[in-house]
C-alpha cells in the first residue's frame, strides 16, 4: 500500500439511505484520489445496487480484502457484509442498523490499528442501529467509549462557523442539571485545544452562549449564567483561553457577532445546531474533537425520503472527507513542532 497519501477510512452508514449515494458522487471526482486513498468498509453488492437505482455506469470500486491491499489509484471496497444482505431504499430496518454497525466496527478496528489515517462516517440510523453491542446516542457517543477518551466534543463545522455543543444527544429537560462549571470548563479546554491543534488557529477566540433568554437577564430569566457559565469564563480565562460571553444565542445569531470568533459554545443542541444548518447545511461537517483519532462526518442525517432519487447533494460529504485530510494535516504539523520546541528547550536551543 503507497504510504505517501492519506488513507481515508468510510463506513458506510445506512444503506436504505443516502449515504451510498454521496459516498459514490464524492469519489467519482478525480481530484480525490490525488488527495487521498479511500477505502470504503461495507459491501459489493450493496454499492452495485446504489449504482444501478441512481444509472451511474462511470464508476466501480476495487474489492480487496483488507485495507493492506488498498490500491491508490482506485476507490477500494472491503466487503464487511454477507450476501444476504438486503437493500430496501427509505426504510428503517434492523437488517440495516446490523449493517451500519458491522461497517463502522471494521472501519474503526483498523483506525485503532493505524492501518486508516482518518474516518469518515456516513449517516447511520439511531435507533435500527441499538444492539447488544451498539447502545449509544450516536456516533460520538460510540467513538468516545471505543477509544477510551475522558470527554469529547461535536463541532459543526462550515466556511463561516464553527459551533459546538456542550451537552450533545440528551433531552432538553436534562441540559440544566449536566452543565457546571467544571463541566464548561472542560468543554472549552477541548474546544481551544482542538482549534489550536486541529485547525492551526494560534490564538483562538470562543464565543460561549447563554442558556437562558436573553442570557438570563441579570437573573431574572434564569441564574445559570451568573452561577455556572461566568465563573467558567473566569476560570478559562485564567488559563489563557480567550472565551467570551455568555451572549444571548437569538442576537448573536442575527447579527455578524458570529463571524468574529473562531469558534462558539452552544449550551445545547438545538441552540447551536439549529442556526448552523440554517445557514451551512449545504456544506456543514460533523467533526468529534478530543478524539486521539480523527473523525469527521456529512452534517446531515440519512434523508431514506430521498434515497435512490438521485436528489442527494456530495457536497458535505466531500468536505467531510476535505476537513479529515486537513486535521491529519494540521495534527502533524503541530505535533512536530511542539516536539521540535521541547527537544530545543532541552539543546538549550529555544529560549
């Protein structure tokens, strides 16, 4: 296998959906094998029948048997599936969460391995996907427990924004009870961490969000702001993290506020998803930051009511796969750099 490119793990998500679709329309362009080695974990017969539903007759992808056997040159299929598989386009079916799991369980085996240098998820259903071995919220979920990471963070990322959440897949009546100080504290360690390391930002600002309207309005709304979100503000600062706030989310979102920090805190889902995809779906990325591995995935969910319709934009799912090169990237540079510094400080070399 040619080690000068980065090798791109896929799991395949859905396959009622999309995601075969976008994963297809995104590795038919040219450009992506001069970036990447792509190696897609889910099954032959699958992608034939997305190929022929959707009339592309330009495309095929190489089957190998392991990922050591990834052709450069080619968009490689390792088959995780039997041949009993069964497609059924739009539908939610326990046949199909089988399928998302047993691709996504090959593709992060050789991601933990170091056999992929990055994973890109495709969609998956959240409740045909619950098994035995799969009992988690989502992807992020999942991930944080396989690779054993003390706290993760999702973060929406687009051209004009960068948004995380600091409670992510848990029902709006339990957000108040989960932040604390610590809590937030913790988040925006992570959150500046990955701007600095992950997107090479040297001095990142942060825009942290209110909870309650209006951020409380001095305590009349809600004492959230004054108790646990200012005092993490305080507590981040004195760390040297540049975070600012809280702001009320409905004038931040409405003026060009958000265009002046390099990423922003949302308190919960909704308040911070729900402007970003208001205004980046078309291109927005899914990236789980406090990883030790790098994962990104398409902003958007398995869409069954378009599947097979040939309705579905690659356009996420192309920078998804963009912003994975790129933290790789980003990781290595600074890596090597902060390891260059301290073998200097030890030289006597860098003051």
């Amino acid at each position: 296998m040619d080690n000068s490119k980065i090798r791109i793990g896929i799991s395949h998500g859905d396959i009622n959906g999309i995601s075969y679709e976008v994963i297809v329309k995104t590795l038919m362009e040219n450009k992506m094998l001069d970036m990447c080695t792509p190696i897609v974990y889910g099954s032959p017969k699958v992608g034939a029948y997305h190929r022929k539903a959707l009339n592309i007759t330009n495309f095929s992808f190489n089957t190998v048997k392991t990922a050591l056997e990834a052709n450069p040159k080619r968009v490689n299929l390792i088959d995780c599936l039997d041949d009993n598989i069964r497609v059924e386009l739009g539908k939610s079916t326990i046949m199909a969460g089988d399928a998302s799991l047993k691709s996504l369980e090959c593709a992060v085996n050789d991601l933990r391995a170091g056999i992929i240098d990055a994973l890109v998820t495709a969609p998956i259903n959240k409740q045909n996907i619950q098994s035995d071995s799969f009992k988690f919220r989502g992807h992020t979920e999942y991930l944080a427990n396989q690779f054993e990471a003390g706290d993760v963070l999702m973060i929406m990322v687009s051209n004009l924004m960068r948004v995380a959440v600091a409670t992510g897949h848990v029902a709006l009546s339990e957000v108040p009870g989960l932040l604390s100080v610590e809590m937030i504290l913790g988040k925006l360690r992570i959150l500046n961490n990955s701007m600095i390391r992950d997107f090479g930002i040297r001095k990142p600002r942060i825009a942290v969000l209110g909870l309650n309207p209006h951020a409380g309005e001095e305590d009349l709304i809600g004492k959230e702001e004054s108790r646990i979100i200012k005092p993490a503000l305080e507590l981040a600062r004195e760390e040297q993290i540049m975070a600012l706030g809280p702001f009320p989310s409905d004038g931040f979102f409405s003026s060009d506020n958000f265009t002046r920090f390099d990423a922003i805190l949302a308190m919960y889902h909704d308040q911070g998803l729900t402007p970003f995809k208001a205004l980046s779906f078309e291109s927005g990325v899914n990236f789980t930051a406090g990883l030790p591995v790098v994962r990104t995935s398409p902003g958007h969910g398995t869409a069954f009511e378009i599947a097979g319709k040939n309705q579905a934009s690659p356009d996420p799912f192309r920078n998804a796969i963009y912003l994975a090169i790129d933290i790789h990237n980003n990781r290595k540079i600074h890596d090597e750099l902060v390891s260059g510094s301290l073998h200097g400080n030890d030289a006597g070399d860098v003051p």
